[in-house]
C-alpha cells in the first residue's frame, strides 16, 4: 500500500475518536460534565503520565500481563493439545469432548466463587480462572483445524509413505494453522477478559487493583488510564497474533476484501 | 525395453448389494514393461480410473493378481508414483518444499535431487512459489516432479491433463515425453483424449464399460515427437474410435 493511502486511511480512522475528545473537552471546561466523574483528557492524560513516571504503571502492568501470560499459557496450550487429540483420534474425542462442550456453557462468572472458595484470593485462583477462559477458544479451533483438513491430501501422503510424525507435522499441522492462530487470537482476548474479572474481584497488585483502589478514593482519572491501559495491551496482543497469522499464513489464496 | 515392470491378471472388481452385483472391472489382464508407455482409454464409469488406483495401492478390494517387479501390490508405496486429476499440493509449501514433501531439503542429497527435477520440470525461477501463485499445468509439473524424485517403479497418471484448456494441454503432452524420454520411468496413463493417448502411448488399452473390462489393446508404431495432423495419426484415430465404438467385445481379438 502506497504511503499516502495509509496516512488518508489512518486520518479517516481517527476523525472520530479526535471528535470525541474534543467534545468532551470542550464539555467539561464549559462546565456542561462534572470534572470528578468525566476528567478531562488532558487532566487523565496528566495522571497517566505521572503514574509512568512514578514507575507505578508498569509495576502494576508488569503483574497483570504475568498473570494472563501464565494463565493462557497454561489453559491455551492445554486446550490446543486435548483440541488436537480430539481431531486426530475419534476415542479421544469420544473421551473428551462430551465433558468439554457441558463445560464450555457454564459461564466463567458463575465459578468464580467457587474458585475463590477453593483456591483463596492467590494468584492461584487467578491464574486458574484465566486458564480456563483461555482454553476453550483453542480446544474447539484446534479441534475444527483439523477436521477441516482436506481428506484429498492423505491420499498424497499415504502414496508418498509420510511417516505418522511427518502427517502430522507436514499435513495436518500446516492445514489446521488458520484455525489455531484464530483459536490463539481468542484465547489471548479471553485471557484479557478472565485478568479483568479476577483482579477486580480481589487482589493487592496488577491494573485491575489499580482501577478498584482508584475507585474507592474517586480518583477517576486513574480509573480512566486503567481502562485505557486493558484496551491498549488487548488491542497490542490481537495486532502481534494478526502479524503473526500474515506471516505463516501468506500462502492462503482467499478473498482480503 | 526387456523385463515386465508391473503384470495384471485375472482381475475383477465389483460392488455387492442385497439384490444386484455390479461388475466393475472383470477379468482384466494386461502387463506393462519397463520404459513402456501404456494409455487406457474407454467411456467414463469403464473403471479407469478404479483399475489405476487398484495398481496404486489405493483401492485393495478386489480379486486377482496385482505384481509389481514380481511383488504383490499390497499398498501404496513410493514405487508407484500416482497423479492426481488435481495437482494436490500443499497449499502451504513452496514448490521446492512440495516436491521435498517429506525430506529436508537440508540434506545436501535431497537439494540436489529437487534441483535435478525442477530442471526436468523446467520449473527453474519458480522455486520459491507457492501453489496460488503458478497456473494449474504448472502445478501438474511440480506433482510429477514430486513423484518422480522417489525414483518410481511407474507413474501412474489419472487424467492428470483433463481440468487444463487444450493449449496447455498439449503443451503438457509434449512436457510429458520429454520427462519420459530422460527418465524412462514405466508409464500407465488414463485418460479420455483419443489424441492424448496416440500422441503418447507404445500402446493404447481400449476399455468397455459395465462391465468393465479390455475391448482392444492397440499398438502405436509411430516415431516420436508424433506428428497430430499426419495422415499415420489420423489412421490410428478411426481405430481407436471404431474399437471404442464397438458393441461386441471379442471382435477384436488381443493377446497380452
């Protein structure tokens, strides 16, 4: 794409959110919106920048991005192997599947409690909470991956003798990678979303404290940067998966719109 | 051209159900020897196409001998190279890696081999393509290149020109003899193109359908490259075409 259509499609992209803000500006200097409830962008931009400064901001990012971290990591790969298994082997989805489709209906809100119950307010129930988000998004996608593999291109490894590792690794794998990386795009927001609940929830440390202990003293311009912050690394980890998905993926031949 | 490189005999092939018996194949017997270049053409549902994925290995329901050098086909195996109507490539591999399939392209022997059947191919440039990017005739040179760097035994070919336009058809005839010529690899084409099966065979096996089975077998003692427009060609095209035309099957009579 040719410089100049870029900056035309970043400039279009951006009217609206400048507009906004500046309303909102406008609004609450004109004393239209009450400053302690809507904190003008530059007072919230202030704060932001001071808490960046104080090192406050990345102490506390630096302990939620751990957290979802190990939790997708954990729930992500977990889902990804038992969503292979499934695939590749009918006893294993037999075994599997019926349990985790009845699991995948209970909604996450409603086992936090228990979790709490059992695992305390650690980072164990935490980390638990954010795994189990992270796990069904790549058990079904995985699973789909690679039942969508082109029964034609068996035939050409079975005719060529590609050993059971090489089927899997040179067929099977390759075939079902759209569906893993849209898993892994999924699980990771997931993830996101499970970091958000658990910290809110209850916890000393990470964003989701920050935006709570913020709350109680009204200091809603940090509430504010606390949000910001959750939509940035979200819409940062999507951007790493999309560029990730191009390069892997770029010998897809299929309508980009 | 000496020694038998695969041996057919007495094979028959047919589906069962409660009330009827359908005979796909009956008692097909045919021989290819080593360097031959055989064609078997015949109206569709004659079981072509069942008879080649039979010799594959593909399809082990039926009765009857299957050799291949002496052996037993038990199943499918690099000895018998098989193309596709379709190229069936990786869509993920380039071409270098789709004709490595399973080998490293690391190990020095496999590179230079690649390297050997892309020039064979005349794909050379087109390396590091991927399938979306080159056209169908060439995706069916990399499939051939594919088989033909496991050293086969016989390339088996299941209309492997027929979703290509006539221009590029003929131009993959040609790309065809020419690979034959430096690799003598045994051929079995199947095909439906009268032309395609003079332009290319020793022999052409004339098929019948329901039941399947051997009408004619019709030896092509013309020189190669063949000339299309040639009065010889245009002879051995009223022949072929009368033997598919015929209704009784032992008018023309054949050994094997």
């Amino acid at each position: 794409m040719p410089a100049k259509e870029r900056t035309k499609r970043l400039l279009l992209g951006l009217i609206i959110p400048i507009l906004v803000l500046a309303v909102w500006q406008v609004a609450v200097m004109a004393h239209l919106l009450s400053e302690n409830l809507f904190p003008p962008p530059t007072s919230i931009l202030q704060d932001f920048y001071e808490m960046l400064v104080s090192g406050e901001l990345t102490h506390h990012l630096g302990i939620s991005v751990m957290r979802a971290m190990i939790g997708f990591i954990v729930g992500g790969g977990l889902g990804l192997f038992f969503g292979l298994m499934s695939g590749l082997y009918k006893r294993a989805e037999e075994l599997v599947d019926p349990t985790v489709q009845m699991m995948r209906t209970v909604p996450l809100l409603a086992v936090t409690p228990l979790f709490i119950l059992w695992f305390g307010f650690g980072e164990l129930s935490k980390i638990l909470l954010i795994a189990m988000g992270a796990f069904f998004p790549l058990y079904v996608n995985a699973f789909l991956g690679v039942r969508n593999v082109d029964s034609k291109l068996f035939d050409v490894a079975r005719v060529l003798e590609f050993s059971r590792l090489h089927q899997l690794t040179k067929v099977v794998l390759p075939a079902a990678m759209p569906n893993i990386l849209l898993g892994v795009r999924l699980s990771l927001s997931t993830a996101w979303l499970c970091l958000v609940v658990a910290e809110l929830m209850g916890a000393d440390q990470g964003i989701g404290f920050l935006i709570q202990d913020a709350r109680s003293y009204m200091r809603t311009g940090v509430v504010f940067v606390g949000i910001i912050i959750f939509a940035l690394v979200g819409k940062l980890t999507d951007s790493l998966v999309r560029i990730l998905e191009a390069r892997l993926l770029q010998w897809r031949d299929s309508y980009r719109g | 051209m000496a020694t038998t490189a695969l041996e057919i005999s007495h094979l028959n092939k047919s589906f069962r159900t409660a009330t009827t018996v359908t005979h796909v194949l009956e008692d097909i017997r045919l021989s290819l020897k080593q360097q031959e270049f055989v064609s078997i053409i015949g109206p569709s549902g004659c079981g072509k196409s069942t008879l080649l994925k039979i010799v594959a290995g593909l399809d082990a329901d039926y009765e009857g001998v299957v050799l291949l050098n002496g052996t037993d086909v038990t199943g499918p195996s690099k000895e018998k190279g098989f193309i596709f109507q379709e190229h069936r490539l990786f869509p993920w591999a380039t071409v270098e890696k789709n004709i490595a399939a399973d080998l490293s392209l690391k190990d020095p022997k496999v590179r230079s081999r690649v390297d050997e059947m892309i020039e064979l191919v005349r794909l050379q440039g087109f390396e590091k393509a991927y399938p979306k990017q080159i056209s169908g005739g060439m995706s069916q040179r990399v499939a051939i290149a594919r088989a033909l760097l496991r050293n086969p035994q016989v390339l088996l070919l299941d209309e492997p020109f027929g979703a290509l336009d006539a221009f590029t058809r003929n131009h993959m005839q040609e790309s065809l003899l020419e690979i034959w010529r430096q690799n003598q690899t045994s051929m079995l084409l199947v095909t439906h193109d009268i032309d395609e099966a003079i332009f290319l065979s020793n022999r052409i096996v004339v098929m019948d359908a329901k039941p399947g089975r051997i009408k004619a077998i019709i030896s092509v003692d013309l020189n190669y490259p063949r000339n299309r427009v040639g009065g010889a060609f245009q002879q051995l095209r009223t022949q072929v075409l009368s033997a598919l035309n015929h209704k009784e099957a032992d008018v023309v009579g054949y050994d094997i």
